[in-house]
C-alpha cells in the first residue's frame, strides 16, 4: 500500500495528462482533489486532462479563473471545478455552494489555501512545482481510502 506523501515526476504534459486521466477513473461523488502550485505549474492542465476523461461527449473545458466555477456532468457523476485565485474570504467560498458540493459531487479545487478552515478532511492534495525538466508532485492524504486508488493510478499509468 502506498503511504502518504507520494512524489512522482512528469516530464511533460502528456505525462501530466496521463495522472489525471488515471486519478479521474477511479474518483466517485464525495471526492475532492486540491491542486496547488505556483501560477504555471499545471494545476489546470491536470484538471481540464481529469475532466475531460470523464465526459461523455467532449466539450471545452475552460479554466474557471473568473468564474470561479465550472460544473460538469460525468459518467462519475456531477464534477465541480473551481478555481479560488481571486477568493479573498471564506464567505465567497460558501456563497459559491462549493461546501456542500465537497459531499455531493467531485471536486477539483485549484488554489486551496483560500479555503483556510474550510479545508476537506479527507481530500487528496496533489502540489504541482515545475521544474525545467517537467513537473514534481507531491500527493498527500489523510483518509485511507487514498492510497489504495493512488496505487491503482500508478499502476495504470
């Protein structure tokens, strides 16, 4: 079993593509993703890859920088994808409904420091540096049931 941190290394966007896409197979309602980074390091390339592998009709997957949320319907049920860049309180978090969908749906949350005490137990953080030669991640967890899809992940990739 995988134990938590996980350190993996994509040397490209296909390879970044290939992660997400692995992840997204096994992730179901209730499941929330972070993704933090610095601006450019592939936080939403990962997730538009994650999206779209679970759509079944392709469509455009914009970033929700000014938005702040996109919401998709999956063959894994409803998918929120949020982006809280531009959040400077908690109280616009909860006026997005972005709490409630942390149970209800999966979620995709790009720049998760914003949500300071609103932070889900049991997400998966997944921080993306890049480096001249692709991208490092570093996977954590707390609840369990992670390491065993990530196990899977990795060995689908």
């Amino acid at each position: 079993m995988i134990d938590s941190p996980l350190s993996l290394f994509w040397p490209d966007a296909d390879a970044t593509a290939r992660y997400a896409t692995a992840l997204g197979q096994g992730l179901q309602s209730g499941d929330t993703v972070l993704l933090s980074g610095p601006v450019g390091a592939g936080k939403t390339h990962f997730a538009r890859a994650l999206i779209q592998s679970l759509l079944t009709v392709i469509e455009d997957v914009p970033s929700p920088t000014f938005t702040l949320v996109q919401t998709y319907d999956t063959r894994a049920g409803t998918l929120w994808h949020a982006d809280l860049y531009r959040i400077a309180t908690d109280t616009e978090i909860d006026e997005l409904g972005l709490i409630e969908a942390f149970d209800a749906a999966i979620c995709l949350v790009e720049w998760p420091d914003r949500l300071g005490p609103l932070w889900p137990g049991n997400a998966l953080l997944i921080d993306i540096e890049p480096h001249e030669n692709g991208r490092a991640a570093r996977l954590t967890w707390t609840d369990p049931r992670w390491a065993e899809r990530l196990e899977q992940m990795v060995q689908h990739v």
